[in-house]
C-alpha cells in the first residue's frame, strides 16, 4: 500500500503538469513512450498464449505514429479532427497489411497470423487511444477535458478499491477478476459522478485558477459564463465510468488467460504501465468523441 501511495504522489503532478501546461508535442512524445512501454508489456503477455510477437516492428509503426503527431503539433499548433482522423484511420486500415506482410517471412507459417494479429490488437487497444488523448488536448478546451477525464477515472479507481475492499459481497465478474465487486462498481460510478458534476460546476472558477496560476492557456479552459447543463455531463459521466470499469475487467481477462498477476513492474504497488492505464484506454475514444462532436456543431 505505501509504495502504491508513493508511486502516485511522484506521478499525479507530474502528469497534470503534463496535461495541462506542456507543449502538445511534448505531450504527444510522452505519450508515444507510454504506448511503447504499454504494447512491450501486452506483448509479452501474449507469449504466455503461445503466440511470438512481431516486437520490432509493432515498435517502429507505434514510435512512427507518434513522432507525427508531435511534428505535426510542433508546426501546427491546433491540428483539425478531420486531419487526424485521416491520420490514425491510415495508420489503422494499414496496419494488418503491414504486420502481416512482415510475417511471411516467418519460418513457421502457422505462427504468421497470430503475431501479426498481436501486433494489430496492441497497436489499435493501446496506440489509438493514447493518440486520441493527444489531440484532445488540442481541441477547445483539451486541457480541462481531460483533467476531467483523469479526475474522473482515478476517483471512479480509488472509490472501487476501497468500497470493494471494505464492504463488498457480492462479485462482478469471480472468474476475471475474483476482488471486483458490484459494491465497488456501484461506489466508483457514483465517486465519478460527484467528481465530474463538481468539475463542470465549478468550471469556471477552476478554470480561471488555473489561468492565474499559468497552467493553462485561455483556450485551454470553460470560461463560459452560462452554468453548463448538468444533465448531458452526469450522463457523459456514466458513460466514461463504465467505459473505465470495461477497460480495466479486459485487461484482468487478458492476465488471467496468460496467468499473471501484474502486466509488469514498472511502477511499484501497481505493476506496469497497462495495469495503470486500462481504463484510460476504453475511457479515451469516448470522451474524444464526445469533445470532436462539440467542435464540429
């Protein structure tokens, strides 16, 4: 538990400087290691189903991705939805040609279609959502949303831990994840919602703080003086908690079919990289559609 405590004391400022004061192409090479990291760990864990992954190459068209992205905001500040949809939807569709092309040259013919489907999957379930964080920070008001998202996802974690822990009974899912309890599940939506409605409540004076303080740019923020309409938020809100909820079950449903307790070890008291971000990774496409799909009414 200390070191868990520890661990997220260095981390937490560290990100939120990030995420709210970087420079978005610093945002997006930070970000591009994190996926690095996160698809090394998927990757091994694919081993333990008998599957060699394609390491190298799912390295480079991830680093690739992201190194655009960067050069992209480094010479374009603000970079549109449609540009990076056609981005990431290339980079998508010319994955499976890629990784497959690649493993014909494999001994074992066998063996090509599951590297390269490791490859496909840990690019699409790690890289794609990283990369979606990346330009919603760059979209009207980024940097509160995903503050927001951040707030709400480590509030919905802690709630879960410690409600399942203290008082839950009945179990969500004994087979996946054997300490999951609805109890938890139930203590985490409702953490998030009171975060969330909170954030948007206040999102004025919070935002206008921030400014004060130089840890965000104006456009980074809601300084709209109408109250925001809560209805949509507590909704969007549900949705994120859920989303975070699915991410984090998938990922116990993979450690548990390779029969391991932690992704990795990176970060003590809470394993690797993929143990830390799970439900960021299901949490992410959400919110940044749902912010893509402000900007463009």
């Amino acid at each position: 538990m200390l070191k868990r405590i520890a661990t997220a004391v260095v981390l937490i400022p560290i990100v939120l400087a990030l995420v709210l004061r970087a420079p978005v192409w610093a945002l997006a090479l930070v970000a591009g290691i994190v996926a690095l990291l996160t698809i090394h760990e998927f990757l091994k864990l694919t081993e333990f189903y008998g599957v060699q992954p394609m390491l190298l190459p799912t390295y480079l068209f991830t680093g690739i991705l992201f190194l655009a992205l960067a050069f992209s905001a480094s010479e374009t500040p603000l970079v549109s939805t449609g540009n990076f949809l056609v981005t990431v939807g290339f980079a998508a569709a010319l994955a499976p040609f890629l990784f497959l092309t690649r493993a014909m040259r494999g001994e074992d013919l066998r063996a090509a279609y599951p590297a390269a489907a490791a490859s496909v999957f840990a690019f699409t379930y790690t890289a794609l959502p990283l990369a979606m964080l990346v330009q919603l920070r760059q979209l009207a008001a980024g940097a509160f949303y995903l503050l927001y998202l951040l707030l709400v996802v480590w509030a919905g974690d802690i709630f879960a831990y410690f409600v399942g822990k203290s008082i839950g009974r009945h179990l969500m899912s004994p087979r996946i994840s054997p300490k999951k309890t609805w109890e938890g599940a139930v203590a985490s939506v409702t953490a998030s919602v009171g975060v969330g409605y909170l954030l948007f409540h206040y999102a004025l004076p919070i935002s206008s703080t921030l400014l004060r303080w130089h840890l965000i740019e104006r456009r980074d923020g809601l300084f709209g003086l109408e109250q925001p309409a809560m209805g949509p938020v507590v909704l969007l809100t549900i949705v994120l908690n859920i989303a975070a909820q699915l991410g984090d079950l998938v990922e116990s449903l993979i450690k548990r079919g390779a029969g391991v307790k932690d992704s990795g070890a990176l970060l003590p008291g809470h394993g690797g990289m993929l143990d830390r971000i799970d439900a960021l990774l299901f949490a992410a496409p959400v919110l940044w559609y749902y912010a893509a799909w402000r900007v463009m009414q």
